[in-house]
C-alpha cells in the first residue's frame, strides 16, 4: 500500500475491470481499489473509504473520462438503494461484464477454460421484469411517518420509495397501497409477489423471479439434458417441481426431493394437474435423501438436477455424486463463485468433465446472474 494513502484520499484512476459483485477495479501504483459506479475503460476520481493491506474502497467523486457505455439511470434512488449495480452501464455492457466475470471465475476458483461459458442469454426486458420483492418499514422522525423500501447500500437505513423500476408495475401498485397503509411496527419485512399463471405455490416457496427469460431457462436445462442422454431424472432442491415437470416428457422417470413440505405439496399437485404420472416426490433434505434416490435408479442412464440456494451445494452432496456416478449433473446456480467451487470439487480426478455453462440474465440492472452448467460423467 503507498505511504501516502489514508482514508478520505483522493486520487484518480483509470477503471479496466468489473469485479464480480458490481465494483469497477482501477490501480493507484499497483494498488487495488474497487470503485461502485463506473465503467471499463474511465478515468475518475475517488475518495478512499476503507484501507486493506492488499486493496482499498472508495466512492465515486466524478467522472472525469465517461464511457461510451455509460448512460442515464432510469431509477431516482439508484446509487442509494442497494438493490442495484448497473443502472448507470448500457445493457449490451452489462452482459458483456456478467460473462467475463462468470469466466473468470471459473478459471480462478474453478479451475476451468473460460471458454466453456457460452454468451449471457439476455432479458427481453431489462426493466420492470421482477415478480417479487420484500420490503421494509422503518420509523422516520425526520418525515414523522413510516418509511417502506430496500436497505441503503451497505447500510440498515431503508430508502423510502415510491415504486422500484426493475419490478413488475402490478407490484409497483402494491407497494404503493402498502405505502398508503403502512404496517405499524418499524423492522416489518414484506414480501410482495406475482403469483406465476397455472402453478401452484404457498406464499413462502421459491421460484424463479423473472417470468420473460423463463422459457430461456428452461430451454437451457431441456437443451442440456437431451443431449446428455438420460433417460431418468432426480430433481434435488426441486422446490414446487418446476424443472422435473418441465423436463417430464422427456425422461421415463423421475424423482423430486425437497425439505419445504408445503412445497412437496405444490409439486404434488402440480404433476397432477398436468397428469403427469411418471415421477414421485419426496420431503426431506436433499444430502439425506440423495443416498437412497440415487440407488434406486440406474446411475448410467440418470440425470440430477442441483439448483441449491446461494450457498452452493453441502460437500456431502458432492461426494455422493462422485461415489455413485451420474451420467450427468445440470447444476442451476445464481451464485457463479460457489458454483465454481462445486463444479471443481466435482470434476476433481476426471470422474466428470464440464461441457458448457449457459449464463442466463435473470437479473438485469444488478450484480446476479443465473448459470445453468451440463456436466457429464467421463466414461
């Protein structure tokens, strides 16, 4: 770190990168500082707001060399909420950095050629695509009223606000008769959500928050497991079985396994609406349930799909792929760096080989990206 830096410099640098996470990368003599706000290939000045041995925090003071890529926010409170990153990058760029982080980190962490990242599926809309959103109350003396929004960046206040452009306008109009009556209590946490059209699924359950690219994701995991092979299919984590009964036709049989009982119930009769009758659902954790599932079925001739929350796959379910040898496994990850992670514990001794990794942009405006990975099993 140079002598002469301390919190509350300001210095000026050239931005060559997007780290994952959203923050443009520039040096000062070598030194990283991660800047929010900017974009390849401008100049700007900073002021240091936190100091490590190896890199530093800074805020944006001014642009002093814009980019061609930078353009208007459409958003008011962009910059102070925190839901979003991108705003200020033109689409086309936004991709352009989602898939160069997603290979870098395949490389970095994983291991990987970053050639098997394929180009970022975009969002047919960029805006006004998020079908659920929660939202907090938060007790102003200053407006001596009750504030509703997100959390400020890298803070616990909430940003007061009048409708959030990356979601769908039916929730926009929710949020503001939430407004108009506002919960009592500071610290409420509310869930605002567009029900999906013909599932069925209890008010706490995930499922995907983009509708638009949804027929992209499940192209992507259709596409991947026909040309695996497969002829049976084990959903993990299957949540309301969205992917099982998207990918029902294409396989003899099926299992799903998931912990949320209620959703276990939703994906029951979800199968049943569409008379589906090649597959079964069971409740319980996926590590715990995995052993048995995997040794009713024929490994060689079987499919599992992963999509696990943020924090990746548990190890356990890891080692019992690699003991029990899958013709395939499509991992679903909204979380690059731990899919990395997995993906590299899996192949590790060439039991398995990653043949693509489709990134999908379930997420526009922000840091997230969905990837859907196809990993074969190496004869």
């Amino acid at each position: 770190m140079p002598d002469i830096l301390s919190v509350g410099s300001r210095i000026e640098l050239s931005i060559h990168d997007l780290a994952f996470g959203g923050s443009g990368v520039g040096r000062y003599e070598e030194f990283v500082v991660f800047v929010p706000f900017v974009c390849i290939g401008e100049r700007v000045e900073v002021e240091l707001v936190e100091l490590k041995k190896s890199f530093a925090k800074a805020r944006l003071v001014r642009v002093l060399q814009p980019s061609a890529d930078r353009v208007e926010p459409m958003c008011e409170y962009y910059g102070t909420c925190g839901g979003c990153q991108y705003q200020h990058i033109a689409y086309p760029a936004q991709l352009r950095a989602k898939h160069k982080q997603i290979a870098d980190l395949m490389q970095r962490i994983g291991g990987f050629d970053g050639a098997v990242v394929r180009p970022v599926v975009p969002c047919p809309s960029p805006y006004s695509y998020r079908n659920r959103i929660m939202v907090r109350t938060q007790w102003s003396k200053e407006l001596n009223r009750m504030k509703v929004g997100f959390l400020e960046d890298e803070s616990r206040f909430v940003v007061d606000m009048n409708q959030c452009r990356i979601t769908e306008p039916a929730l926009n109009d929710e949020l503001k008769r939430l407004r108009e009556n506002p919960p009592p209590k500071s610290g409420v946490k509310a869930v605002l959500r567009v029900p999906p059209e013909d599932w069925d699924l209890p008010n706490d359950s995930f499922f995907q928050n983009n509708f638009q690219l949804l027929p992209g994701l499940v192209a992507a995991v259709r596409d991947a497991f026909k040309a695996g092979g497969s002829r049976c299919l084990i959903d993990a984590y299957c949540g309301v079985g969205f992917f099982s009964i998207e990918l029902a036709d294409l396989c003899q049989r099926f299992a799903g396994i998931e912990i949320d009982a209620m959703a276990v119930r939703s994906a029951k009769k979800n199968a049943a609406d569409r008379n589906i009758t090649n597959g079964e659902y069971l409740l319980g954790p996926a590590e715990t349930l995995l052993p048995q599932v995997v040794g009713s079925f024929n490994a060689a001739e079987t499919t599992i799909i992963l999509d696990p929350p943020r924090v990746g796959c548990a190890p356990s379910a890891i080692e019992l792929l690699r003991r029990t040898l899958p013709r395939q496994v499509i991992y679903v990850s909204c979380h690059p760096a731990t899919l990395a992670r997995d993906l590299k514990t899996l192949c590790e001794g060439g039991l398995f080989r990653l043949e693509s990794i489709t990134p999908l942009d379930m997420f526009p405006q922000t840091q997230h990206v969905e990837c859907v990975a196809d990993v074969r099993r190496v004869s």
